[in-house]
C-alpha cells in the first residue's frame, strides 16, 4: 500500500509500556460484603472470608469483548512509560495510524451521502493486557474493536503474527485486519451492532454463534469496500489485495480448528470458514457500497 504522504489519524491512543495490576473496587467489594453478610454461616467465618477478600483482592467477574458487556474487575495502572501519546514514532505503527486515516476519509463520504454523521473510533496501541469498556482486553486474543467505549485495541506483536503465525505476510494484510475491526464499528454507529447483541439474548449457544458470523463476515465486506476506495486512490500496491484474502483465509474458523485441533465443528464457527471471509471481502471490494452487505437476511446456504 503507497503510505509514504499519507497523513496519520489522529485518534491514537498509545498505552505501550503500561502494565495493569488487579485491584479492588469499593462498590464492588461493598457489594460481595453485603451478600457474605446476608449468607448462611457463623459471623466469625464470614469476617474472616472479608478479611481475605480485602487484603488479598475482590475477584470479579470479565465483561465479553464482543457486546455491551462491561468489566467489574477495576486495573489501575503502575510502571508508566507512555500515557495517552497521540503521535507514534515507529514505522509499523505510523503505518496503522495511517490505514486508520484512510478510513477516516472514506467512511465520513459514505455516511455523509447517507445524511449520517460519522463518529470517529480511536485506536488504542498496548502491551499485553488493557483495560477497556468491554472488560481487560488481551493480546492473546488478537485485535479487537469493544463497542462501549468505541475504540480499537491492537498489540503490535500481531503485527508480526501475521507472517510468523497465520503465514499472511505484507502491510496489506495489516490494513485488512485494521478494516475489519473499522467496519465493526460502523456496524456500531448504524445500530447494526446493538440490534443483533440484543437478538442473540436468551438465544442457544448454536444460534447466537450463527449470529455472529454474520456479524463478522459483514465487517469482512466492509473492508472490502474500504479496499476499493484504496483502489480507487491508486494507493494499492501489485498483490495488495492477495495480501488481504491471505489474512481473511487465515483466520477462517475452519482453518484455524483444523491447524488447532486436526478437524473442525461448524456449529462452533464465530467469524466464518476461510472461503465465505475472503468472498466477502472479495464482495465488498467489488461493488464498494453498503447496499450489497446484508449478510443478515440470506439463508445459511447463500452465506
């Protein structure tokens, strides 16, 4: 992708160098309290569980990164090296800070043409662990976007993942993965987010899970689409878009179970088989509008 004069985006949150430790939280603990308090058992017994529970740290249970679910569990921060910096000064990440831009761009024409407004996500770069509006996000648990407070979370070692681990190298690989978590957001400011969040409620686990691979491969067209108005900025690169469909075949759920485990269970599928997330992307970049994304209302065989 041709970055070089491109401008960075400045909604850059840059939390590298931070570490998190657990701590407790008053109205949480006082909750827990009351509810040992009101519980069977001796008064010695319960003082003692208190006691423990306040020298040692309230346990608390982790909103879901996906939905409106939120954290109980409370981080403060120790050993700060960088805190809320909004300009990066290494190349790999001004070139995400850049794709972020890019979307910036083209997201505001389209809703604009819509009669919306777009708002702007952030992107938070981190090491290891993070605290966000979805509960403690985790580099283990690759980039990801938390609809609550509206941002992107990304640990720069997925940048090199890519190649090391998924066998998807170049920067547009990167740029598509960037993409997708930007059209969840998207999905979020058209309400699309919330309205499938709130259907997957008292749902089977089955079918909350086909739910939600609609949900992906949408953002996966959305992407698409981003990559076409790349194209048509004679920003792509020769192979870019081979760049991309490698990182969408590469985090397929089939693939993924399959190099994990040596076979696959459709029912368990999240984000979809490696062949329905390229053709998606590949959809998206092909007709580069919104009107040809409804993943939501074709059958199981049309996906």
């Amino acid at each position: 992708m041709k970055s070089d004069h491109l401008k960075e985006s400045n909604n850059i949150e840059d939390r590298r160098g931070q570490s998190y430790s657990q701590s407790s939280s008053n109205s949480n603990l006082g909750g827990g309290i009351l509810q040992i308090l009101l519980s069977p058992g001796s008064f010695k017994s319960k003082i003692i569980i208190i006691l423990l529970i306040v020298f040692l740290g309230g346990g608390a249970s982790l909103g879901g990164l996906f939905g409106n679910g939120t954290s109980s569990q409370p981080y403060q921060s120790t050993q700060v090296t960088r805190t809320n910096k909004t300009h990066v000064d290494d190349a790999d990440a001004q070139f995400v800070s850049k794709v972020l831009a890019t979307t910036e761009d083209h997201w505001h024409k389209v809703f604009q043409a819509e009669g919306r407004t777009y708002q702007e996500p952030k992107l938070v770069f981190y090491t290891g662990r993070t605290k966000t509006g979805c509960g403690v996000g985790q580099a283990s648990a690759g980039p990801f976007y938390c609809p609550t407070d509206k941002k992107i979370y990304l640990d720069m070692s997925f940048y090199k993942e890519l190649t090391t681990k998924y066998k998807a190298s170049g920067d547009f690989a990167m740029a598509y993965v960037i993409a997708h978590e930007v059209g969840h957001h998207v999905q979020n400011e058209l309400g699309i987010l919330g309205k499938y969040h709130r259907m997957q409620q008292g749902l089977s686990e089955k079918e909350r899970n086909a739910i939600s691979v609609r949900i992906e491969l949408q953002a996966d067209y959305l992407a698409g689409v981003w990559a076409r108005s790349i194209q048509d900025r004679n920003l792509l690169d020769i192979g870019d878009i081979e760049e991309a469909m490698n990182a969408a075949h590469a985090v397929g759920d089939d693939t993924l179970q399959e190099q994990a485990y040596g076979y696959s269970v459709p029912d368990s599928f999240t984000h979809g088989t490696s062949e329905q997330r390229m053709r998606w992307f590949k959809r998206g970049y092909q007709y580069g509008d919104l009107q040809h994304g409804d993943t939501f209302s074709l059958s199981d065989s049309e996906l």
